[in-house]
C-alpha cells in the first residue's frame, strides 16, 4: 500500500475509531484528533490537518449523523498561524468566564 493511499489515524489516543472521516477528495487529510465524538447522538467533533489544492490548512469539523450518513454541521477553517493565534488569544480571553 501507498503512503497516500493508507488511512490516515486518529492521533487521540482515548478514540478507539475505525471510521475514516467524511472528508472527500480533493481535500487531503494530513493529521487530525477527535475531540468528541458520541455514537449515540451522533455528533463528531475534530481538528483537521489538511491539504486542500497544495495549501495546508487547519479546521475544526463537526458532523451530525442523519439517516446514517455524516453531514457536516460546522467548519472553521484556519490558514495562517496568525489567525490562529488571534483565535486562541480571543478563547483565552474569555475561558475563566465559564463555569467549572
């Protein structure tokens, strides 16, 4: 087998997941983690490493499962570092705000 053609795992080490995930060419999945994902409700949530037409990009994915197929319900694209950061500055700004 191909380097490009083998499944790309799931770099949580808590998900025991043999699903590949509803990403479709020509989108490459380079790296990604779960970060919830419940079977029962049907609800995935991960971080992506991706390349989509040569460029590198992260992403944040949600999907619902609807009549046994993943939709996707949300996409956060991220292309630069410095978005990245003015992302994580805003989320650190506001996380002691949450409950415990």
């Amino acid at each position: 087998m191909e380097e490009h053609e083998r499944p790309v795992i799931d770099d949580n080490p808590d998900v025991k997941n043999e699903e590949r995930l509803p990403i479709k060419p020509p989108i490459k999945v380079l790296k990604y983690r779960t970060i919830k994902k419940n079977d029962s409700f049907g609800w995935w949530s991960v971080v992506v490493l991706l390349e989509d037409h040569g460029k590198r990009q992260m992403c944040f994915y949600r999907w619902h499962k609807k009549e046994g197929n993943w939709r996707r319900d949300k996409k956060l694209p991220i292309k630069s570092k410095h978005e990245w950061y003015d992302i994580k500055r805003a989320f650190e700004d506001y996380v002691d705000h949450l409950d415990a």
